[in-house]
C-alpha cells in the first residue's frame, strides 16, 4: 500500500493553500499512478492565522475537486487537538465528521505522541464504528524506548486499528533501527504496519524499503520529497523502487508532468530538502520545524542555525516550540542581574547606534566623518565592522542565538561587549572568556519598556532595544541611528521593529530618535550629510 501525503504534509510550507487546478491535476495523476491513499490534508480542529482549505479537509471542499473514482481519500488529526477529555473527544469528532457512508473520506489517520496513546483508543473506536479506516500515526519514533514500543503494542493490540504507523520525525533513524521497532511493535500487534520516513539524513527511501523488508505494507512518500523540515521519502523513488515492473511509460510521463509543472516550482520557492542543517538536527534527534523556520527567517545567519541546533542537542529539541526558539522566554525569565551603570560609562549626551544595514557600508564616509566631528558614544550592534574600529566606544548583544554563534568573534575586537553576562548560561559565559565584558542585565516581559541603573526590562531579546536601553540608562539627550534599514514593505519585520520603537518612545525618560540613514521603520529621519555641514 502507499500512501502519498503530499498536500497534507506540504501544507506546512504553503499554509496548506494549493490552487484548486494543481488539486485536480495531483489528484488525477496519483489516480493515473494508481497510488492507494491519497491524504488530502488535516482536519483541524481551530486556526491560528490564516490556513488554506488543505488544513480542513471538509466534505464539501472534497467533493468540489472532481475526485477520480479509482482514489481512496484520507485525512490526519492530531490527537492532542481532540482529546482534552474521553467527552471531547466524541464531541470534537462529530464536529469533524459525519458518518462515512455519506463523506469521501475513506481513510483517518489519528497523529499522536506516545504519551498520548492510552486517549486515542475513543478516537479510534469512534472513528471505526462510524464506517472509516483508521490508522494510528506515532510520532518521534526515535525518541521511544525499545521497552516503550513494546508496551504501545500491548496496548493497542486488540483496538480496532487498520493500520499502525511510526513515524521517524526528526530523520534520525538508520536501517537496524527500523529492523528494531519493526520487531518491538511486532511482539504484540499483529495487524498492519505502516512508516512515514523524513529526509534530514537522506535516509528516507532505504528506511522506506528496509521496512517493507520487514514486512511493513503501507508507505509513506510525498511527490518530490515536499513536506515539513527536509520534507519525506519521494513517491516518485518509491513507486520506481517497489512497482517497477508495474509503470509503463504512460504513467512515468504523468509523474514527470506533475513533477515539471507543479511541484518544481514548489520546490523553487519554498526550497525544502535535505542540507546540512537538517542533517545536523537528524544527527541529533532534533526537530525538523526548528531548522525549518530559522531558514524562513533571514535574521537567522548559517552561524545562528549551528549555534542554536547545538544547543538544543542539550535542550532536548525533540518536540518544536516556538517558544523554545526564540530563547528569550528561558533564558531571561529569571532574576534580573546586572552589574555595569551605562550612566559611569558614557562620554556624551549623543548616542550613535551602528546597525548592520546596507546603510552603514553606503554611507560609510559620512558617519564616520561625523563621528570624528561631533564626538558621539558609539555603540555597534553584534558583529557589525563596516565602519574604523577605533571610532566604536562599545558593541553591544544580547540574543542568545546570536551570543552562541558569535562568542569567538567578539575575543578579536578591541571593544568591551554590553551583554547580560551574569544572566548567560554558564557555557556560554565560557566562551566569552578574555572578552572586556560590560554586565548589563535584562528581562523579557511583554510590552514593557523600562531602563534602570543595571538592567532593562525589554519587550524581545532584540540587540536594538537593548542598545537603546543602554543608551538611556547612560542619561542619553538624544539617540542616533545608522544602518537600521528595514525591509520590503511588505515584511512582517518591519511591524515588529516599528512595534518595538513604539514601546521605546511611550516608556519613561524615553530619548528622542533620529535615523541619519535611510530607513523602511516609522521613525523620523535625517540624513548624516546635512549633520556634518
């Protein structure tokens, strides 16, 4: 049996939005491929943001696309959706679905992790008694014990289960580990088996096989890998490794012009596959989603990416968390410390902050003209070397995932480092060592935006509020800004900065603002050549 899952599992990348004619055309291709399930996406339960129809799955929407006959449907929910109490879950399913007779939806797999087993058996004796297929979705396989996958097998022996799948999540798995929880699941479940393969190792298609040599009979794949993180086994490989003999030429044509005119340019766009950033999360058993959305956030940089895998190598990364991610709610929701008085430091009542915009390096000669002028304390932001390193008083950081990636670098520039240091985990105070440090603490709480004598309270770990939170404790009169140029207009980065300069201009002894660069944010601007006239 395989099951392709494209549009449910590529919906991570599109918000689960395809246009209605690539519907039709996937759709009468896995017909002409003969392919035996088509998961046509998820069935939530609620939205956050905006899902396209493919996160829904209604009846409604299905019958709209024209299904060939010759296609068995199947839809995924997510066992913690539903399953707040055994009353929810009856409640949560009927809302979802009507009696099989009358839907197109053949087939529900229920995803859940293991922790979550003994709460699906109502899903699952629901679901079956209304007229579906039902399959059992098993989640971060490679973060189960051998004992545990024993003990799953015991439990669901006897449920009324079509099919039991697992499910490598984080790509980790080598072929003796497939051997191995073929053979735990097999101690007391006797019913079918089923694998879903990710790609962050290129593994998937020998994990794929090596498990129908074991004797698994449903397999997983996604027309040209598309699906979260690296994405999963291929159909195309798999239909070509296991059905060979099975394809005329007819139908490679199809699979070809699927391939050319849809999910290319997918692929172009949203650019999953295996790299060595989902390799390294494979590597160590950590969620694809993590390398995943730091890929579609530019503020990420190859360093950051490392730097934030390795840490999550100790932080059990298992399980994606938005979050976890971010850092900021971890590390700095303890007790704020601090122990450098900006007020002690500051050399002038003006204040040049150096971002890393293209600004900086373009107009190069103009800032640093100024500041030989008119003598500000200039504090550069991270790394940033695009002006004369003598005419930076301090750098400041304070992002985590940026401190990790960036710790060696900050031992061969001359400038002391503003960082929350008494505040960093110990690891990363560490590798600070031989580094002139300048302690000023923060914390992360809401939209609040105050500056004391040794630590600010923030709205985000963002190095720009933290610099001009030093700046104000340093009794700044005004705050100069180069190299803060902002994004496309549409960039939802451009929000949250100019979301982040609102707090700072309605907070207390706030300093009034001036950007000498060109900038996309909503702050009023000068430029640095009529400063230096």
């Amino acid at each position: 049996m395989i099951l392709d899952c494209s549009l449910r599992d590529g919906g991570y990348y599109t918000q689960w939005e395809f246009s209605i004619p690539m519907i039709k055309r996937y759709l009468a291709a896995m017909s002409a491929l003969e392919i035996d399930v088509v998961e046509i996406g998820f069935r939530f339960l609620g939205s956050d943001g905006f899902k396209g129809p493919c996160a829904f799955s209604t009846d409604s929407f299905i019958e709209g696309l024209d299904v060939p006959r010759n296609i068995k449907l199947g839809v995924m929910v997510n066992c913690g959706e539903i399953s707040n109490s055994e009353k929810d879950i009856q409640d949560n399913l009927e809302r979802l679905f009507s009696d099989a007779s009358s839907s197109p939806v053949h087939l529900v797999r229920i995803a859940c992790h293991a922790e979550e087993i003994a709460s699906a058996e109502t899903a699952v004796s629901w679901l079956k008694s209304s007229g579906y297929r039902v399959g059992l979705n098993v989640m971060q396989i490679s973060s189960i014990s051998d004992t545990e996958i024993e003990d799953i097998s015991g439990i669901i022996k006897d449920w009324p289960l079509d099919v039991l799948y697992f499910a490598d999540s984080t790509g980790s798995l080598v072929p003796k580990d497939i051997k191995r929880i073929v053979t735990g699941f097999r101690k007391s479940w006797t019913g079918s088996l089923g694998i879903h393969a990710h790609d962050s190792m290129e593994r998937a298609l020998v994990n794929t096989l090596t498990a129908a040599e074991c004797g698994v009979e449903w397999l997983d794949g996604t027309v040209l890998g598309m699906g979260r993180g690296p994405g999963n086994c291929r159909t195309e490989s798999l239909l070509m490794s296991v059905r060979d003999q099975e394809l005329g030429s007819e139908q490679l044509t199809v699979l070809a012009e699927l391939i050319e005119g849809d999910f290319l340019p997918l692929k172009e766009q949203y650019r999953w596959g295996s790299n060595p950033y989902y390799f390294r999360s494979g590597q160590c058993s950590i969620h694809p989603s993590y390398v995943q959305s730091m890929l579609s956030d530019s503020r990420y940089t190859s360093d950051d990416v490392f730097a934030v895998l390795d840490n999550l190598k100790e932080d059990r990364g298992r399980k994606f968390s938005k979050p976890v991610l971010e850092a900021a709610g971890n590390l700095y929701s303890g007790t704020t410390r601090g122990q450098w008085r900006p007020r002690d430091y500051l050399t002038s009542p003006e204040v040049l902050i150096v971002a890393s915009g293209p600004g900086v390096a373009q107009h190069r000669q103009g800032i640093e003209e100024y500041i030989r002028l008119k003598r500000p304390y200039v504090i550069a932001l991270n790394t940033q070397q695009n002006i004369c390193e003598e005419l930076i008083n301090i750098r400041a950081a304070c992002h985590p995932v940026r401190l990790l990636a960036d710790c060696a670098r900050y031992a061969e520039f001359p400038q002391p480092l503003a960082t929350p240091a008494s505040m960093l985990p110990e690891r990363t105070r560490r590798q600070l060592d031989g580094v002139e440090i300048l302690d000023y603490g923060i914390a992360v709480k809401g939209e609040r935006f105050e500056c004391f004598e040794t630590y600010a309270i923030l709205p985000k770990p963002l190095v720009i509020a933290y610099a001009l939170a030093i700046a104000t404790s340093g009794g700044a009169s005004r705050i100069l800004l180069a190299g803060l140029d902002g994004y496309g207009s549409n960039d939802s980065r451009n929000h949250e900065m100019d979301w982040l300069i609102d707090c700072y201009q309605a907070s207390e002894n706030s300093c009034e603002l001036l950007s000498i660069t060109p900038s996309a944010y909503q702050i009023r601007q000068s430029s640095v050549y009529a400063l230096v006239r």
